[in-house]
C-alpha cells in the first residue's frame, strides 16, 4: 500500500533536514525521507516491536513517551517535526504541538478527521461510537483518546499562535484530496503544516 | 547515514534463528602489555603504570578485514570468561553465554569477540593482588588508582596486541556500559557502534554511597591489615558484607518478594537468635561467601573506586560537551526496575547525544529483576542487541580506505593473518 500521506509529507521536507518523527511507528517514513531526501531523522516511539524495527532499518529512535520525547531539545534543533496520525493518540495534545514549533522550524501534522461526514453519520444515524479504516477502533480499546476535526485544529493553531503554512487533504491513506470545497466535510484526513508566526516588526 | 543500509530488514529484524549453540571450550589468554618504560601506559591520576598483563578471551573468528570485532566490558565482578566453557563438562558457562555462541545475539559465527578482565581486576590481569616488579612484592593498596579510561586505555592496547584497527562495537552493561562510553567518547575513531546497558554517565550518589558502604566493611575487617594481608588471611568477612550490600543493589523490591518472601529456612518457626533464619538472610550469606572464594578484596576496593571516579562531565562544560567528539552509533538500554542506574539515567545520556543530533536509540527493557537484568533478560535484548549490530555492520568498514579484496567479509576466515588469528573457540 502506497501512503499517500506519507508522499504528501515527504514532499514538505526539504532534501537534507535535521527531522523529528514522533509516533514513528516502525520507521517506514523516516526510512523513506533518509534515503530519498539524504535527512538526519530521528525517531520516538512507544511500542517495543516498532523500536527493534527502526533500529533494524539503521535509524535513530528513542523508545518512550512522545511528551518526553522532546524535552532533551533546544528551541530550532529541527528543521521539520512530523507528527503523524498520533495527535489523536496524545495526553496532552496541545502541548506536544507547542513543543513541536519550539523544537522545530516546521510542524507536520496529520490526523483522522473526526468531522468526515461518514462519521457523522455513523454517530447520527447509528448512535454509536463511529469506526472506520481510519478509526479501526471500538470505543472501549481505543487508543485515540484526543480525536478533533479540521476546524478544531484550526483553532487551537489560532489559539496558540501558529502560521498554518499548508493544509492538505485525503479522502484516504491512498488517494489524495487536493481540493475539497468543504474539507470538514469531505476529507478523511488531513495534513497541516504549521509554524511559530513570525514575530510582528 | 549512507544509502542503500536498508536492503534486508526482513533478515534482521526482531527474531534470532532457531540454531543457537555455545561458543564451546575457550581458553584464557593472558598478555603482557606496555612492556618498555617509554610505552607505559600513563594513568589518569598521573602516575605511569606497565608493564602489566590483562586476561582476555575471543570467540569466533575475526575476519580478513578485521572489520568483526566485538568489545565486551564486563561489570565490578566479571572476568574474561563472558561465554562458552573452560572444559569439557564443566558446567559454569562464562557470565553472558546467553548472549554469545553461534547464532546468539554476538553471533560468533558472524563476529569476533573480546572480553578481557579489567585493569586492577583479579582474574588474570594486572591488579593489587600482583607483584609489583619493583619491590618483588604484591603491590596491595600500592598499586596506582585505576579509573574506567585507564581500563579502557589498557584494553586499547590489547586491540593493537590483536590488530584491530576499529571495533564493529563495545558493549557492556553497569560498569561495562560506562566502559563503553568511555571507549566511545576518548576513542571515536577506534568504535562503530556503542551499546551501553544500565548504566550512567556518572556514577550517581547513591551508587557511591553503596560503594562506600562496601569499602568500609572491608577496610574495617581487621585482617584486611592496611591491604597487606597476602599470604595471611583475607578479610573475607569484610569482603562478605561488601558484596551482600552490592547484591541487595543488583536486585529489586518485586524480585526479593518473589524469590524469598519472608520465608523461613529449613525451619518451622523463628530460631530466637541471631543465625539465619530468613531464606533472604541465608542466600546473601551464601553470594557473600562464596564470593570470597573467587574475589580479591584490594580489587574490590580499587574497581569501586574506578566507579565511582567516573564522570564524564568532569572537566568538560557538560554531558553534551562531552559527547560532541564521539562518532559511533549508540543504543542505549535501561531496564524498568533497575533501581541503582534508573532509566532516568540512561535518558540522561540519549539526551545529551540527542541534543546534538547524535545517532542514538533508547530502548527501555520491562523487568522485574533490577540491575541484575542485563544478566538475564535474554530474550528481551537479545532481538534489539542483534539488530542494532546487523544494521550497523552494513554501514562499517574498519579501516579508513575502502578494502579492496573486502569481498568475503561475511564468510572470510583470517588465514593469512598473523596475530589474532587464533580461532580458541571450538564450537
């Protein structure tokens, strides 16, 4: 399976970053962005198995909390930050993506959008908690304890300061969105890159 | 980090083969280094020390490239003898045969292995129970102050000894680990990958206290006699006590609970004395006692010495000052209930690398069974250990050009090498 996601990621990160991938799963994005744009990444990530996997593939990983993940740096360390499909999996959201802009120059966000009309209706129509391929699920096992919807995280962006320098859209992990008249709407996931606004001079 | 590493991930990742074996008999070697005065080797407290004799074992065979080579460090109480047998039916593997032998996680069928004992140790090298050349006596608490970059410079020698230009790794766990950090920051040129295990780059407070604690029983022994007790009795007792109260520290509250409880031994009811009556009070005697039988104390008080000196912001501005200059690939692993070096103290370390942007990787291995869990938790390291050397082979070569006839490095045999060619393991 070809993860678009992951291309659309890929294509914001320029060729030779420093890259922080928190949640990097067993490395496969990071993976990608060492051999095909020559970066010096760096992972986090919590699962035991996905840690031997990334130190399999020759990467640099810290197994542990993402929220710890990221005090060992200074302010700018990294050029890009990505944050991918994990936001929703966070204690404490809001302050990972602080910590992300304070660390890096380029926050990179990607996440199930919970406002996606399907589940919507799963909720409206079912009155169940909605599962889906993005949402796989149910509510008692769930890990995504810290779901939002694309305006949500427009706000808190607004809230907290951010430049959202792009925002993309999927119907799916393989096809891309590229331009949806309501993404709240009709978008699955989304992928926000965002950044400390710059000063006021 | 090159291109191309990532080729064969599904052969390296997570599990070892199925065809594991012992590295077989091996034989101590010893030899004699920094022969001449000019080539003594000058320790960290100044005074010049040499010539001196380290213990050492090898396993495997190391390869025409000489690009194979494995370090192992052991801890406060280890010997060369880290894998295999001494003879035929003997039963006491070396202290980490869990993890070297054919197909292990040192696969010595891949790698050439090294463990020497340490510098001021007592199990073949050069210590305070030796003779000192000068006076033709045992040096006892003459001998010099040994710190971990003196054993690590010791070993360095032995490395030009066997002709190795550049190690595939070090590793160690405890003070192996700080020994490995050692090689890594003083040595960046001479070390690939870095595994340190439970362990700190400076030996914490409570670390020292526990030392202290254990030198005091010691020297507080009478026979001990000022370090002079050679030929006369050892101050076992003290030497006892020292290593009841290291033993505690290498356990957990949970392993302690779960191994005696507060179980009596042998008896129905409490003695109303004070002879040992808790199964706990009986197994520390017996790790006491028949530690005497294998450890000198004078090394005792020296190797902890050696530990609690380490620290490797000392003299430099900070932890991440003092890993600016280190070049190899680390991983670095903590065990949860390891209470003497807490994960917090191995993060310390993965901080300072990741601060600038070093290759690091922390893994933090779930245990029950505190320090001592680098001793045992084999099926735990043993994937992560693997794959992390795997991986690192593939971005490896030993010497600074590229070799031209490195053809055969993973099946080469060093037969026309001359020194270290001497395969002492059989398996």
């Amino acid at each position: 399976m070809q993860r678009v996601d992951y291309t659309l990621i890929e294509d914001m990160v320029p060729e030779g970053a420093t890259v922080l991938d928190l949640g990097c799963g067993d490395g496969e994005l990071l993976d990608r962005l060492v051999h095909d744009k020559n970066v010096r990444g760096s992972g986090v990530e919590i699962s035991q198995e996905a840690v031997r996997a990334c130190v399999a593939r020759g990467l640099s990983v810290f197994h542990g909390d993402l929220d710890e993940g990221l005090a060992d740096y200074e302010d700018g360390s990294f050029d890009v930050v990505i944050l991918s499909f994990s936001l929703q999996q966070l204690r404490r959201p809001r302050f990972v993506v602080r910590e992300m802009v304070r660390v890096g120059r380029l926050a990179l966000v990607s996440f199930p959008n919970f406002a996606h009309w399907r589940v919507r209706g799963q909720l409206l129509v079912t009155g169940r908690m909605p599962v889906s391929k993005e949402l796989p699920y149910e509510w008692y096992d769930t890990p995504n304890i810290h779901l939002c919807t694309i305006r949500d995280f427009r706000d808190l962006c607004r809230r907290e300061g951010l430049a959202i320098e792009r925002e993309l859209y999927l119907r799916s992990f393989e096809e891309p969105a590229p331009a949806l008249r309501f993404p709240n709407l009709s978008a699955r996931i989304a992928l926000f890159a965002v950044a400390r606004a710059a000063p006021a001079s | 980090m090159s291109a191309g590493i990532d080729k064969q991930i599904g052969d390296v990742a997570g599990t070892i083969g199925g065809d594991t074996g012992s590295a077989g008999v091996v034989k101590t070697r010893r030899v004699t280094l920094a022969k001449l005065p000019q080539a003594s080797l000058r320790l960290e407290s100044g005074r010049e020390l040499g010539p001196f004799t380290l213990a050492y074992e090898t396993y495997g065979t190391l390869s025409p490239q000489r690009d194979n080579a494995i370090l192992v460090c052991h801890a406060l109480s280890g010997d060369a003898h880290v894998a295999g047998f001494h003879a035929q039916g003997d039963t006491r593997a070396g202290w980490w045969d869990m993890l070297i032998g054919p197909g292990k996680a040192l696969d010595t069928d891949k790698y050439f292995v090294i463990c020497s004992n340490v510098l001021g140790g007592c199990s073949g090298s050069t210590g305070p129970a030796s003779t000192d050349p000068a006076t033709g006596t045992k040096w006892g608490t003459r001998f010099p102050m040994i710190t971990i970059a003196d054993m690590v410079n010791a070993q360095v020698l032995l490395l030009d000894h066997l002709g190795i230009p550049k190690l595939l790794a070090v590793i160690g766990g405890s003070m192996g680990g700080m020994q490995a950090l050692q090689w890594a920051v003083a040595h960046p040129e001479r070390v690939h990958l870095c595994i340190a295990m439970a362990c700190a780059a400076r030996q914490p407070t409570q670390a020292i206290a526990f030392n202290e604690v254990g030198r005091q029983a010691i020297m507080a022994d009478p026979n001990w006699n000022g370090g002079d007790y050679y030929g006369k009795k050892a101050p076992a007792k003290g030497l006892a006590v020292a290593r009841m109260v290291g033993h505690i520290t290498y356990l957990s509250d949970d392993a302690m609970k779960e191994k005696f409880g507060r179980r009596l031994r042998d008896i129905g009811d409490y003695s109303f004395t004070f002879s040992a009556d808790f199964e706990v009070e009986s197994y520390l005697r017996h790790q006491g006692l028949a530690f005497t039988d294998r450890f000198d104390a004078n090394s005792y008080l020296y190797i902890t010495r050696a530990i609690d000196y380490f620290d490797l912001e000392n003299g430099r501005r900070s932890l991440i000052d003092a890993f600016r200059g280190v070049r190899s690939r680390f991983l670095v692993m903590a065990f949860s209930s390891d209470w003497l070096h807490p994960p917090y103290q191995l993060k310390e370390i993965v901080g300072a690398l990741r601060a600038t942007h070093k290759h690091v990787s922390y893994y933090e291995v779930e245990s029950a069974y505190g320090h001592d869990a680098f001793l045992l938790e084999r099926e735990k390291m043993e994937g992560i250990i693997s794959a992390f050397l795997a991986s690192g082979a593939r971005t490896f070569t030993a010497s600074p050009r590229p070799q031209t006839e490195a053809t055969g490095a993973a099946t080469g045999r060093a037969t026309a090498e001359p020194s270290p060619t001497t395969r002492e393991a059989q398996a």
